[in-house]
C-alpha cells in the first residue's frame, strides 16, 4: 500500500525560479524579466495542472493558456470574482485546504506543478517528488521598504540532485529528485 502511495505522488513538482539568495519576488511580483525562465516555465507546465496561491494566481502577467489552475485559497467567492473579472477561466479549481488539494492530485494521473507563492511552496514541499528550481545568476538587493518572498529548501536532506540545464549564460535550471519520505502524511489518502 505505502509503495502504491509513494508512486502515485510522483506527479506532484514543485516549480521555482529565484536569484542567488532564493528571492523569488518582491511585494507579490518577480523581480525580473527572463525570458529564458518564462519559456522553460511555459513549455514544462504546458497542458498541466498548475497549483498557486491567490496572491500568485492575482499578480499574473496574464493568462495561463492551455494550463488547468488550481488556487489554493480560504476564500473562494474571491478567487471567483477575481477570475471573472479578469482571466475568465472556465475551469478553475479551488481548493481551500492542502488535504483536498492532495487527495484530488493523488487520483489524477497528470502532472501537478506548485508554482508558489512562499506560502504554498511550504505547505507542498513535504509532498513533492521533485523540484524544478530555475537559478538565476543575480541578486536582488534588499531594500527594507519592500516585502521579500524566499524559497530556501529546508529538506535538502530528503533530495538529490539529478541533473542540470543550462538555458542561458545566467539561468541554470536544477533538478532535484525525492530520495525519501521521512515526513509525508500519508493519513491523507
């Protein structure tokens, strides 16, 4: 039954892009322009489950195409009037814990990709196979007037790194692979 488990949830990936000291943005919006990034983003996630919080999925450049969302969020007759206003999403999925979140990722056969924010990273991190982490080669200088998002991995321990890209001479993706489970929930399932 667990060996089951653990391989259903091998779709779940976590997807990152953040500067040489793990900011991913700054007051809810990247801050930076690389193509190079937007493109390994678009064409790995194309035709997939993408999975973000509401602050991420509000402060979209613009819609998704050929992506199913899901936005994890408490309020869903926000998430609602949010779409309807601007993205028109007719399929959208909102969940408003992770534990319905899961439980609909562990049925499904397709790939589910978490594409943050801070918060979200952290809530799926005990949960994914691999992660996507897209590094690029600057660093962001911290102005205390702003409100800073990171991604640091707390469970390198639990992942291994499986191979590289390179996409640009400052954009290097890193895959890391789940080696063990030590703190998945599987009382979930």
């Amino acid at each position: 039954m667990l060996l089951r488990q653990l391989k259903k949830m091998n779709n779940l990936k976590l997807i990152v892009c953040s500067d040489k000291n793990g900011i991913i943005g700054i007051n809810n919006s990247l801050p930076w322009t690389n193509l190079a990034d937007l493109k390994h983003f678009k064409t790995t996630t194309l035709t997939h489950y993408v999975i973000m919080g509401f602050n991420t999925f509000k402060y979209l450049p613009s819609k998704l195409q050929n992506r199913k969302l899901i936005i994890l969020s408490s309020n869903k007759n926000k998430v609602i009037a949010f779409n309807n206003a601007n993205f028109k999403y007719n399929d959208l999925i909102i969940f408003s814990s992770i534990n319905e979140c899961l439980s609909f990722v562990y049925k499904k056969d397709d790939s589910f990709f978490i594409a943050g924010g801070e918060t979200i990273y952290n809530l799926f991190l005990p949960y994914v196979k691999t992660i996507i982490h897209t590094l690029i080669d600057i660093e962001i200088k911290n102005d205390l007037t702003n409100i800073f998002y990171k991604f640091i991995n707390t469970e390198k321990e639990n992942f291994i790194l499986s191979s590289i890209k390179i996409l640009d001479e400052k954009t290097k993706v890193f895959y890391y692979d789940r080696i063990t489970y030590e703190n998945f929930d599987f009382t979930l399932f």
